[in-house]
C-alpha cells in the first residue's frame, strides 16, 4: 500500500540557505527487486546551522547524508551547496561516521595534521590549525597519545578535530556518538555543542536517538520508510548554549515527546 505523502515545509526562515535538495529519489536494485531508498526528498539548511535527522531504519537518513556527500548519486533531483550542485567528495564538506577511521599508527596531532598534509598546507600553518582545534577538542594533554590509548569518546573528540582542521563548511555526521555509553554519549553531545558555538559551521547529524536530536538541533528533521521521506520538520526553540537544566525542562520534555511521537507514531 502506498503510503499518503503530506506536503511537508522544508524550506528555512533564516537567510542564507547553504544546502538545497531538491526532489531528489534514490533507486537500489536488492535481490533482482527495485528498492526506493529516497522518494522525492525537499530540504533547505542554512548556513551554520544545526539540524539533526531522524527516522526508523531503512528510511534513507544515511543514504540522504551520502548523497550531500558525494559518496553517491541521487536517481533523480539535485543536492547542492553554495547553488552549486554535489558531484562528488569535497573538503568543503567533512563527513564523520560511528567508525573513528583513525589512523592507527600515527598520533592525535598526526591524524588531525593528515589532511592538511595531504594537501599540501605548510607545515607551520600546519601544526598550528591542528594544534587550535585539538585544543578545543579538549585533547591538549593527549596530543602525543596514539588512538590506542584513547578512550571511544575521546577518539571521537579526535575525528571531530581532523574534520574542522580541513575548515569545511559543512559537517555531516552519521551516527558518530552511537557506540559510546550513555554518559559518554551526553558528554560528547556538549562538547560538541561547545565546539560548534566556538567555531560555527554548518551541520547535518544523524541519529537514532530522539532526546540526541533534540538536544543539539535548532531543527529536527523526521524521516519515514517505505520510501524515505521528510514526514515532519520540528523546531526546537530553545536556547543555546544547551545545558543539563535545559535537557531537564518542561520545554525539552515537551519536544522530545513530539519527535518521539512523530518517529514512532507514522
């Protein structure tokens, strides 16, 4: 049965739109059997701001974020950044996922140097881009550390440093908190509010955790299966910075509750 698609507001009220889908679907062929992964998906962001995406599994979120990334091609519609359409991966665009993809063997510093070395910025710049942003990490003192030695949070930390190192505008997160414990994972959340109010970029983060969505965005972005779709876009109007006594509010519970009745409520 198909289901009935409700014309869904996607645009931004803020004023520079920074990301632009337009109508994009996405087909996969699944045991000789066509599978629509995305139909027909609309959405503005803005510039610098945060919007978090989520949905049940197989409602296209990741298969959305890989698109914005260049790591794949929409069937049909068009993902674009500046008003210039994605045809590929970019610096302009950092992509974290649940995988902390460190390189084993090289140090906190020399992970987050490895882009920059890669294209060719001196060394002085260098070392003082990463050495700015492993300190907002909260990694000074670990700087030397090999991941090895790291705990999962503080991996994170890591990626998330060697993402802003290369001065992306946009970030686009898969997941990047779910293998951690739950304090951890609320910890993170803050550090990474903490950095993003420091240092503003733009970003997508995707989650399957409602109260995660809510917390960080100023936007939430709820997806449905069968095929993806945008089924709601729910502002979060509070303010930041987000602090322990705003998760515990009446207003946090409030929003949480519709994103949670939205998700699980189709």
């Amino acid at each position: 049965m198909t289901p009935t698609r409700t014309p869904v507001d996607t645009s931004t009220s803020r004023d520079l739109r920074k990301i632009q889908v337009r109508d994009v679907t996405k087909h996969f062929t699944v045991a000789g059997e066509r599978f629509e992964a995305l139909g027909g998906v609309s959405l503005d962001v803005a510039e610098n701001e945060f919007i978090t995406v989520v949905g049940p599994s197989g409602c296209g979120k990741s298969t959305l974020m890989n698109i914005l990334a260049g790591l794949d091609d929409p069937t049909s519609g068009t993902a674009s950044v500046d008003g210039v359409e994605v045809d590929g991966p970019s610096p302009e665009r950092g992509v974290i996922f649940q995988q902390y993809a460190l390189f084993p063997w090289l140090t906190v510093r020399d992970n987050v140097e490895f882009g920059l070395k890669t294209a060719r910025v001196p060394a002085e710049e260098r070392r003082a881009r990463a050495q700015h942003f492993i300190d907002m990490v909260g990694l000074t003192d670990f700087a030397d550390s090999l991941p090895k030695t790291l705990s999962g949070g503080m991996k994170q930390r890591c990626a998330i440093a060697r993402a802003y190192a290369m001065n992306p505008s946009i970030l686009l997160m898969d997941e990047p908190f779910g293998a951690l414990d739950a304090l951890t994972r609320v910890r993170m959340q803050e550090q990474l509010l903490e950095t993003w109010e420091q240092d503003k970029r733009t970003i997508m983060f995707i989650t399957h955790d409602v109260d995660e969505a809510a917390f960080l965005a100023s936007r939430v972005v709820v997806m449905a299966a069968k095929p993806g779709r945008i089924h709601r876009i729910i502002d979060v109007d509070l303010p930041y910075p987000r602090t322990e006594q705003v998760r515990l509010s009446e207003e946090f519970t409030a929003i949480r509750n519709e994103i949670w009745t939205s998700v699980y409520h189709q």
